[in-house]
C-alpha cells in the first residue's frame, strides 16, 4: 500500500503504528488547517501562512482590506508551441494572498526560503508592475 496518497495525518498514524518516524518536509514546516467562510477545512503549507491568514480575515471583518484571494495564479508568459512543434506550458505564479487595500491590489507571500525559481518570478512579476509584499 502506498501510504503517500494518505493525508499527513493518517501517514504519521500508520509510521507511529509501525515505529518509524514521518518523513519531515523539504523546509522543516508544519502544515496548518483552517475552517474557511464557508465551512470547507484548508491546509496551509506552514504555520506562518495559517497566521498571516487569520491576520488578513480580521482586516477584511474590520473593512480595511477587501476581495481576499487564496492562491491567486498570475500567468507571467503565455504557454506557446516552439518551432519544432513542441508544446510549452505557461510559466506562472501563484501568490500565497492577493488583496484590495485603498484601491490598490495587493500581492502578498509567506516565505521562510527564497528559492532560485522565486527569485526569478518576483522579479518577472516586477516586470509586470506586480510588487510581491514578503511577510
């Protein structure tokens, strides 16, 4: 049985049962959830996401934010085919939150590591007049 398929809690239930440790994560986070507006539980990729979430929920009940996004996907080139006929995907980028604060848009990301492929979609977000706001 492939346990990867099961949630990160039923893995560590199933490892602890046999005695074995859960593999820990690329960057040592630990996911979160969340009970959202509508019922549905969500996983955040760590903790500080899941708090700045909760920090972005009481602006928007306190009115000074609107328009919350999770996961807002900015494509920063189209997708095309290459001269040999290949097909090449669009190269995109998904903000952690995007917000309306004043009238203008906000786009905001958890980081605790910048990788080399962050690095190089903020800067081809400035290209695009896109400031993405590190927290």
């Amino acid at each position: 049985m492939d346990i990867s398929r099961l949630s990160e809690s039923a893995q560590r239930q199933i490892l602890a049962k046999l005695g074995q440790q859960a593999k820990p994560t690329k960057y040592r986070n630990e996911k979160a959830t969340r009970r959202m507006p509508n019922g549905t539980i969500r996983t955040f990729d760590s903790q500080k996401e899941a708090r700045r979430y909760d920090e972005l929920v009481l602006l928007l009940k306190a009115g000074e934010i609107s328009d919350l996004r999770l996961q807002q996907t900015f494509t920063l080139q189209e997708g095309y085919i290459s001269a040999s006929g290949d097909a090449v995907r669009a190269l995109t980028y998904k903000a952690d939150f995007y917000y309306t604060k004043g009238g203008k848009s906000i786009v905001e990301d958890v980081k605790g590591v910048k990788t080399e492929a962050y690095k190089i979609k903020k800067k081809l977000m400035q290209e695009k007049g896109i400031t993405i706001i590190e927290v």
